[in-house]
C-alpha cells in the first residue's frame, strides 16, 4: 500500500479506486500436479514392503510374464488355497495389468492368510512405485491400505483375550 490511509473516506477512495482498476480475470485451469518418478532400482525392479496381522512380505516386481514366485516356489505351490491366490492378484486384476509383471517375493512370520494379504499390499505398493499414475485405482480399490487388525492379547484370568473360564456352581 503506497497511500496512506487515514480517514474512512480515504479507505473507501482506495477500494473504489482499486475494484475499477482490477478487472474481472478468467478462471485459469489448476495446474495438475505432477506425477512422481517411478521408483525402479538398477535391474529394473520396483521394491516394497507389506505388513498384514504377523507377516512381513518384501517384494519386487519387474516386467515379464506374469510370474509369482513366493520364498522361492511357485504361487501355486506356496498358496495352495485359491482364495489366498485370488488376494494376491487383486491388485493386477484392478489395475488391468494381469500376466504384465513378475513378482519376486520373500515373506516372513505369521500365518498364510497374513501372508497372502502382506503379499498384496506389497505388490500394490510396488505397482504404484512402477507407475505411478495407478495410485488412484489401487487407492480407490482399497489396496495401500494396511490393514491394522491384528489379534488381541490374551489377559490373565481369562481363557482368552475375553473368553472365561467355564463357571462351576460346585
């Protein structure tokens, strides 16, 4: 403000004088923001971790055939269930990039539904990584998210986490 403003007759001349020299702008578009570079390392890989319940999963996954292999097998032999192998492959039917990528994957602790779903957040992750412009299909499927359940701790007094001892009149 270069004028000094004293009076309200003054503050009023400078709003006036101002809204007359300011015309109307046109709504420019927001620009969009940009996309993160992927993240691929020297082989040409994109890693990640994913958590479920006990289980850690780090994986990798590059362009290939379609491969999935867990600890060192074969997905068909490591998830013997179809319904755990039907979680893992969620995030590539969801992105329709079925049979795109290879997966290489270690997995460690708790059971194999905690395992197929850590496996599944880690190839979301990596996905979103690899190209970046997924991250709203995987996002609004619901796959970078962690799922937090985990069981609850057994309490003393009780059988379980709330389950009593069977009562006893006698």
């Amino acid at each position: 403000m270069a004028e000094d403003v004293k009076t309200l007759e003054d503050l009023k001349e400078a709003i006036e004088g101002r809204t007359a020299a300011v015309a109307p702008r046109k709504a420019e578009p927001q620009p969009q923001a940009a996309l993160p570079e992927p993240k691929i390392d020297a082989q040409g890989r994109a890693y990640a971790t994913g958590r479920r319940k006990n289980a850690i999963a780090r994986v990798w996954i590059k362009p290939g055939a379609g491969r999935i292999t867990v600890n060192g097998r074969d997905v068909q032999v490591y998830f013997a269930r179809p319904v755990l192998r039907m979680i893992i492959n969620q995030p590539f039917d969801t992105a329709q990039r079925s049979s795109q990528y290879d997966v290489f994957c270690t997995v460690t602790g708790g059971g194999l539904s905690g395992q197929a779903g850590a496996v599944r957040l880690g190839i979301s992750r990596a996905l979103t990584y690899f190209e970046p412009n997924l991250r709203g299909v995987l996002k609004k499927g619901g796959f970078l998210t962690r799922d937090s359940r985990a069981v609850e701790r057994k309490k003393y007094g009780r059988a379980k986490a709330r389950r009593s001892f069977q009562f006893s009149k006698r």
